[in-house]
C-alpha cells in the first residue's frame, strides 16, 4: 500500500535540500552565481571562497539547517521515535534533503557537494558522534586550513566514533557512518587530486594585522 505521507515528507525534504542559498544570495546581494567562480560549487566552501565570510556564514547556517530540518520531518510521520523504522525514514529524508542540495530542482539541478547539508543530517540523526565528528573537522582545520582535508577527515571519523565511543549496535546507523565517510571521499575526488598536487586552496581563518 503506498504510503502518501511518507512520499510527501520525502518530497518535502527534497525541496528543503533544494533552497539554493548560495546562488540566491550571490545573485541577490553581489549580482553573481557563485557557480561561475572558485570551485564552481553552490556551497559554503566556495561562497567564504568568492564571497567572503559576510556571504558565506549564513550559506553555512541555512545548508546546515536545510538537512536538519529535513531530518525533523520525520517526527510528523507514522513511526514510533526511536524504533528502527523510524531511523530509516530519518535518514530517507536525510538522503532526500542531500540530493536535493546536489540536485537542486530550484537552480537548475546544478548545487554544492552537500558537506553543509550532511553535518545538519548528522547532527539530526547522529547528534553524538556527529558532534564529536565536528570537532575532528574543527581541529584538522585550525591545524592545517584545508576545508575538504577537515571534511574528509571528519568523514571518516564518523564511522569510527560510532562504533567506537558511542557504541552504536543498530546495523542502519552503522550502515549510515559508513555511507556518510564513503560520500565525503567521493564528492572529495578533486580536492583530493588537488591536495595531493599541494594546490588545494586553504581558507583564511584569521586576519593579521601588519
């Protein structure tokens, strides 16, 4: 029997994953698409890389909530908090807010990577080890100033915190590290290049006075 709640949420959560922040504030505030400069992407990394941080704080925020808000629909489902059902719809809207950031029907179906929009499904889904997750990227990034080399990391950390500090026995959430750390090396596949060439952008963190 089809369930047309569940199809509406996920479409829902699409939509919400489909927000173009980065484009529309580009255009709206600077009169440019982000996509025509830096990284080509519509995501947080390359608006703080064309824009500056005044554009590129709020893209962040905004994609963060876009998959954590998508997430969130969930709780208007049929499914009992907490049961295994009720996961994997968390993490179907998760998928679906993800794709519609990569895919966004709202922007021509040309979007960002989905870094920002995964930590907010994360934080929904994962709130534990996605937090200590974030704080892997954060270190990685004070340490070395690459955001893809922090994301990447903090990736593949995920699984690992799961499993290891959360203790995590619920095969779709191990199921879901995994997926996740596995993303985030496949989105990552230039900068990966570019790194390995040592000539991956590093973002500026702090500003020095002379």
């Amino acid at each position: 029997m089809i369930n047309y709640l569940d199809i509406t949420l996920i479409l829902a959560a699409y939509l919400l994953g489909s927000i173009p922040t980065a484009v529309w504030i580009g255009k709206l505030f600077y009169g440019i698409d982000v996509r025509e400069f830096g990284s080509g992407n519509a995501g947080a990394t390359n608006t703080f890389r064309v824009l500056g941080k005044k554009a590129g704080v709020p893209v962040l925020i905004i994609d963060i909530l876009k998959g954590f808000a998508a997430v969130c629909l969930a709780f208007v489902g049929n499914y009992t908090t907490g049961t295994a059902e009720f996961i994997n719809f968390q993490i179907a809207l998760g998928v679906a807010s993800l794709l519609g950031h990569i895919f966004p029907i709202l922007a021509g179906f040309r979007g960002g990577k989905g870094v920002a929009t995964l930590l907010g499904v994360v934080l929904a889904v994962q709130p534990g080890a996605a937090s200590l997750a974030l704080v892997v990227f954060l270190i990685v990034l004070l340490s070395f100033r690459y955001v893809s080399l922090a994301s990447m990391a903090a990736g593949l950390s995920f699984p690992i915190i799961g499993l290891t500090v959360m203790h995590y026995t619920n095969v779709t959430l191990i199921a879901f590290s995994i997926v996740v750390a596995f993303l985030l090396i496949v989105t990552h596949k230039k900068n990966i290049s570019r790194l390995l060439k040592k000539q991956e952008s590093k973002v500026k963190l702090f500003k020095v006075k002379a």
